[in-house]
C-alpha cells in the first residue's frame, strides 16, 4: 500500500515537473518584458522538441502527439496537456473525425496565452473518401481546425486519384491554406517517385510506419536527394501493440543504463535517427515522459543496438 502511494507520488511530481520544465509559464515571471516573453517562446520552440527545416522552408518539430483514435474532449485536453507540457507539433487527419477537438485544444491554448499560432506545427491529411473532392477536402480541414491555415497536409495513403490529390494540395499551397505538403504511406522510393515525377512541390514530409520493428532505413536514405524527411507513425507499435516493443529486453537494457523507461529510449533512437515522431496519447503522465527525451543522447553503440532491432516487420497493411 505504502509502495502503491509512493509510486502515484513520484509520477504525479514527475508530470507537474515535466511539463513546468517545458511550458512557458514556468519560465516567464510576471516582470518579463514583452520582449522576453517573445525570446522565451521562440527558445522553447526550439529547445523544448528540436526543430528540422524541411525543404519547404519552413520548421517542423521533431516531436510531436499523435491524436488517432482520441475524440472530442479527451483529444482537446489531450492536445491542451500536450502544448503546456511543450509540445508544438500535433498529428491529425479528416479521417480521424477530431480536427474540430484538436483546434479546440489548440485555441484554448493560443487563448490562454501559453502560445501563438505561429509556434504551432499543424499536420493533417486528406482521407480516401475526399480524393475526388480534394480542394473541398482542404477548406473542410481548414474550417474544422479554426486555425487559419495549415502547416503540413498529406494525402493519407496511395490510392485512385492520389496525383490529382497531390495537385490540390498544391493549389492549397499557392492559395495560402497550407504551408508545407507531403504524402503518407508510401513505403518504396519507386512510390515516392509517382507522385514526385508530377509535383511541383516535392514533398517536404513522408510520414509512415515506423519503429523498432520496421525501421525503412532505404526509404529514408533515398530521400535525402530530395531533402525530404521520415516521419514516424507508430514509434510503440500502435495500441495493442506497445508491449511487444517497450518490453524488448535491448530496449529494457538501454533505459536502464540511462534511467528511463523504453518509451523514451524508442523516441531518442528515432530522434537520434533522423526522422520525425508523433507518439500517440490521452494519458498526461505518458504525454509529459515523452517529450522528456532532451536530456540526455544514446551513444554510438545503443544506437547500433537500436538499429539491429530491426525486422523489417510492420503491423499494419494500409
Ligand atoms: N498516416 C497514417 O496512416 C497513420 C497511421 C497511424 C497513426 N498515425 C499517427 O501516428 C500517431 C502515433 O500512432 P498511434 O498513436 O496509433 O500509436 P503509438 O504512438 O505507437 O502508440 C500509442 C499507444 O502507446 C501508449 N503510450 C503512449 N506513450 C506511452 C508511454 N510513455 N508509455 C507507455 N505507453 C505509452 C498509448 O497509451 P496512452 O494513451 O495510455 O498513453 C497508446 O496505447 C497517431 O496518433 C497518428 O497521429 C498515422
């Protein structure tokens, strides 16, 4: 009993330090000039979560929250948890039915002061089912999200129409709507290729599967031509699925060594690695551990060890 106490103690003081150590209201004192404030936002931006400059231009954090399968309040608080703890990257989709909740999250967040709009790195993606209404597609994205544009949009996977799709999106990059577009689930530089032979804009994301298991390290080294960067979709396997990686023993070992769990190790090693990751969740406590990966590095050999992990094995099939 009193070991169960202790446990809920130290958790509880690990996320309200967690996310005091990255938001911005811990940092500024009530006399902090405006000018201040403003160089205490932009430090958190970059320090809090890193940032890569993709070839659009434009900055994108390498960490962020995935929202699939979160809905309605439990996505906006989720979202809300996530921008206090220091988060400035949030993951959605059309299909995923809470673009309305995580622009909520986010202008509560915007409302409040915590952040600005522009600290904020949007992605979502057109769903199948709007490939063949794709600038409707954008303007219903854009109307649910309330944020006045979008900064990453991506077609969600291959399929009939897919180019035109692409088109759209670069439509919605001259009109102003979108900053930054990029494709999902396309595994094979021959995939990238389709799209990248009739875009104008080469794609400045591909986000896909991506873990311990199923590392892709060719499609990652055949984008650098481009300039184009991996993005991790997901880093624990996806609900259901996270034992079978955070209980690894390799994974187990390396967290160890450093005293932290394997979640946080998973993320260093894709941090570490080059690509871009949105681990999913609702649970504060799992929101506030893993951004806290900026602390400390894997060492040649653990990385080594990471990418020996690899089974070219995904565990889903879209
Ligand atoms: N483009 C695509 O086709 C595509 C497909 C799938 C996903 N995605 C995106 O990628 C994101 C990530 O994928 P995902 O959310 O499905 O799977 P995931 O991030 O691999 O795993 C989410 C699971 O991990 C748990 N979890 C999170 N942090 C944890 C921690 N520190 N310790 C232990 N468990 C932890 C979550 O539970 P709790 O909620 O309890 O923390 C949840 O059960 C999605 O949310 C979505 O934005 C994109």
């Amino acid at each position: 009993m009193r070991f169960t106490w202790l446990a809920i103690s130290l958790l509880l003081l690990c996320f309200c330090t967690g996310c005091a150590a990255n938001s911005h209201e811990g940092t500024a004192s009530a006399e902090t000039g405006e000018q201040e404030k403003k160089e205490t936002r932009v430090q958190t931006y970059i320090e809090s979560t890193e940032s890569v400059k993709l070839n659009s231009g434009y900055a994108m954090p390498r960490l962020g929250l995935g929202t699939w399968t979160l809905r309605d309040k439990t996505c906006e608080d989720a979202v809300y948890t996530a921008i206090k703890c220091g988060y400035r990257l949030i993951d959605t989709a059309r299909y995923y039915g809470n673009e309305a909740a995580v622009g909520k999250g986010i202008n509560k967040a915007i409302d409040e002061g915590l952040v600005r709009r522009e600290e904020i790195f949007i992605t979502s993606k057109i769903m199948p089912g709007d490939y063949t209404r794709a600038d409707r597609a954008i303007d219903d994205s854009l109307a649910a999200l309330k944020l006045g544009y979008i900064d990453l949009m991506l077609i969600h996977q291959p399929g009939a129409n897919d180019e035109e799709v692409y088109k759209a999106l670069e439509r919605g990059v001259r009109d102003g709507k979108i900053r930054s577009i990029g494709i999902s689930n396309y595994y094979t530089p021959q995939d990238f290729e389709r799209i990248q032979r009739i875009a104008e804009i080469t794609p400045a994301v591909v986000q896909n599967e991506n873990h311990p298991y199923y590392q892709n390290t060719s499609l990652q080294e055949y984008l650098k031509k481009y300039n184009t960067v991996l993005e991790a979709w997901y880093p624990f396997g996806g609900r259901g699925n996270t034992e079978k990686i955070l209980q690894n023993e390799t994974i187990k070992r390396i967290a160890k060594a450093h005293g932290k769990t394997s979640a946080q190790i998973v993320l260093r090693w894709q941090i570490q690695a080059g690509y871009v990751v949105i681990p999913g969740s609702s649970n504060p406590a799992h929101i506030a551990e893993n951004i806290s990966i900026f602390d400390f590095e894997l060492t040649a050999d653990e990385m080594q060890d990471m990418a020996g992990l690899d089974r070219q094995a995904r565990f889903e099939n879209w």
